[in-house]
C-alpha cells in the first residue's frame, strides 16, 4: 500500500478482519453480551459462523467496488480469500464491473522460524480477539484457528486466474497472467520484500560552505563544522549498528562524499540520490532568487511539491527518480544513506507515509543521524544529533505551522473505519 502510495495511486485496504471486529462491538455494545471469537468460530464446521464469515468477505467486497467505482485506483481485499469457490465467487462479482481487474496475492509458509515470529507478533500485538487471553491462551487459540483454515485451505491453480504466490516471503515466487504496468510493478516490489530485522540510517551531508553562504545546490566542499562531522560520524553510527554488517549510500556530490569518507564500510554511489536540480537557481541565495525570479519564488511557496525550477525539477520529479532507489532500499538489510535535504525528505515521507503537500516542510536537520527500523506495521524512529553546530537551513511552511515529526507508529489498527 505504500509503495503504491508512492507511485501517486489512490490505494485503500479492506480489511475483513476490522469489520468483523467493529460489527461484534457494534452488536456487544447494543446487547451487553461479547461474541465468541476464538478459533471455534473460523472452523467450517461451525455453518451459522461460516455464514456469517461469508457474509462479512460479501461485504467488504462490495464496499471495494463501490470505493473504486468513486475513483479509487487500487483496494486491496484483505481476507482469507483460501478455496477456489471464494475465489470464484470474487472472480464472478469483479467481472460485473467496467474497467476492474482481480489479482490474487497469495503468501505461503512452511519455515517454523518464520511462523513462530508471525505467531508472536500475532498475540503480543494488542490484538483485541484475545484481550482477556494470557499470551500462551492466544497462542494456542491463533494456532487452533491456522489449522481450522488449513483443513480447507486450496491453494491458488486455477489457470485462468492472475496471480502472485510467494513462497516464505520471497525464496520462491510463481505469477501467472500478471500484465501491464501496474500489476507488474506490484509484483517486483513482492518479490523484493523481506522480514530480517534490520536499520535504515538517514544523515544529511556535513556543513557545506554553500549551507553556510545560504546557497542552494551546487557542489561545494564542506566547512570546518562540516569536516569536524564527517569525522564525529563513524563512531555514532557503529555504536548503533555494533558489528552488523552495513552499506554507505551517498550522492555523486562531493559534500556526500566527504561526509562518508571517514566511515569504515563499503560504499556505495547513486547518482539517483543527487540534490533536487535547481536549474538556473543553482548556487544562487533564496534573496537573489526572489529579486531574480519574483514569480517564480511565490509561485514555489503556493505549491512547493509541485513546482519546477526553470532547467531544473520540482519535488514530484525528484520522488519519481527516486523509484530504483525505494525499490533496492526494500532488497537490502542495513543502509545508511549520507544525502541532501529534498532527497532525505522524500525517502523519510516514504516510509513514514507522509502526504505530498507536507513533503516538502519536513525537517531534516544537518548533523543528526534519524535511525528508522521497519516494522510490520509502521516504522519506528530514533534521532541523534551531534553537538557540532551547524547553520538552520530549513524554511517553513509559509502561513502553517511546519509538520510535525510523527510518532512511531508500528501497531495494527483493529477496527473497521466504515464498519
């Protein structure tokens, strides 16, 4: 869903699972009593629940549709779509509609290592299916209902449907009829995805001698302050990574370059992570821009992702280039990415899912290392700053407070928002 996000399509999930936890609370908070949801009520034995489950994946469905027939681009049905006349019954309800396809994502297991972690995450989560369940309770209970769904579970071979099957999140992928952009893209970033823990390290360039003439682009070296970082760097960043293995990224920048010199791991150049182009900009003060181009500088303070410098590229452009970049950053394990102010914020908005218009007002101070550590459903945040001074490049919001830092945010949401 973020990446698709990313990719500027209209994305929204449809989660069986929250609708049917909002309807057992709107139906509890009416009668006083709490349903029974334990793995009882997912066995296909179970006919009034088995019902009641089918009509729950009917709903989501159609609200599915009826969310794409307003303009959505992409809902994903997130449901235990498992036997072939589910799937059938999907296929035959999407084909009604003008304009819609159906891909069918299927992930399968069967490495102890993976599941006992997903198992884990499963019960110590807050999931609300078992609050009043010791953690041993819900694991018993949530490997009980795997196997209610395993005793009817198909996988997908239907050869007329399209699909994606990964098999232990990514040791083997098989499609089958995946055609055009979208879906292709879709499946190259699935099969690119991983569960090993790991860090993404984001740290702007030292101080540059064009940061402290207020200038904006350019290739300058970097200043006293900023050596004195480049310097400071290696020992915060190994105090937080130990002996784990870990990539540098930089620009093809100088500045990039000098900041990374002193750290002892491989390194790795993109020219894809160069500074936003200022065009005919470059190197000018934002005083010299505003009395040489004083359209053009309001035009940019209206609309700042949107707007293009002349010659030069607008933040939209810069998040498009940096499509390879997202992609092999979802491949690799730990990555510390030395670069600039827009590029830091594009790739921060990314795993953070932050709006377009809040992009370009993100704060990215120079001589803090921001620690991101992915996590199922969200990212968790650290930031470190260096007591080495260094000017404040970052300008507001014009008439807005600036965005503000969001909060980790790496829990499930439970519920149905439109239940």
């Amino acid at each position: 869903m973020r990446y698709l996000k990313w990719l500027e399509y209209d994305v929204k999930v449809f989660n069986v699972g929250q609708l049917r936890r909002s309807r057992a609370r709107q139906r509890a908070q009416q009668s006083g009593k709490r349903e029974d949801h334990t793995a009882s009520y997912f066995s296909h034995d179970n006919v009034e629940a088995t019902k009641l489950r089918d009509q729950l994946a009917n709903d989501s469905l159609e609200m599915l549709i009826q969310w794409l027939r307003e303009g959505g681009n992409v809902g994903i049905h997130d449901a235990t779509n498992s036997t072939r006349a589910r799937r059938k019954k999907i296929v035959e309800r999407v084909s009604k509609e003008k304009g819609m396809s159906v891909i069918f994502l299927e992930s399968v297991c069967d490495d102890p290592a993976i599941l006992a972690a997903n198992i884990a995450l499963k019960v110590s989560s807050g999931d609300p299916d078992y609050k009043d369940m010791s953690r041993e309770e819900a694991k018993a209970d949530f490997e009980r209902r795997i196997r209610e769904y395993e005793a009817v579970y198909e996988t997908i071979t239907e050869p007329h449907l399209s699909y994606l099957r990964i098999k232990n999140v990514g040791s083997q992928v098989t499609l089958c009829h995946i055609h055009g952009y979208l879906q292709s893209r879709i499946a190259f970033y699935l099969m690119n995805l991983h569960l090993k823990p790991r860090s993404i390290f984001f740290s702007r360039h030292g101080e540059s001698q064009y940061n402290v003439e207020g200038r904006i682009g350019g290739d300058s070296p970097l200043s006293e302050r900023g050596m004195r970082y480049a310097r400071a760097l290696p020992a915060l960043i190994t105090d937080n990574i130990g002996d784990a293995p870990l990539t540098v990224w930089t620009s093809t920048l100088q500045r990039t370059i000098q900041t990374a010199q002193y750290l002892p791991y491989p390194k790795l150049t993109w020219k894809s992570l160069d500074e936003l182009d200022a065009g005919v900009c470059d190197g000018m003060t934002y005083e010299e821009i505003e009395q040489a181009y004083p359209e053009d500088f309001a035009n940019r303070d209206e609309d700042k992702f949107n707007y293009r410098y002349r010659g030069g590229e607008s933040y939209r452009d810069v998040v498009v280039r940096l499509e390879p970049v997202i992609m092999e950053l979802e491949r690799q394990e730990n990555i510390l990415i030395i670069g600039h102010q827009a590029i830091l914020r594009c790739l921060y908005a990314y795993f953070h899912d932050l709006p377009q218009a809040d992009l370009p007002y993100i704060k990215i101070p120079l001589h803090t290392v921001i620690k991101l550590t992915p996590k199922a459903y969200g990212c968790d945040e650290e930031r470190y700053t260096l007591p080495i001074g260094a000017v404040d490049t970052h300008r507001p919001k014009p008439k807005a407070p600036p965005p503000p830092i969001p909060p980790s945010k790496t829990g499930r949401e439970y519920y149905a928002k439109d239940a």
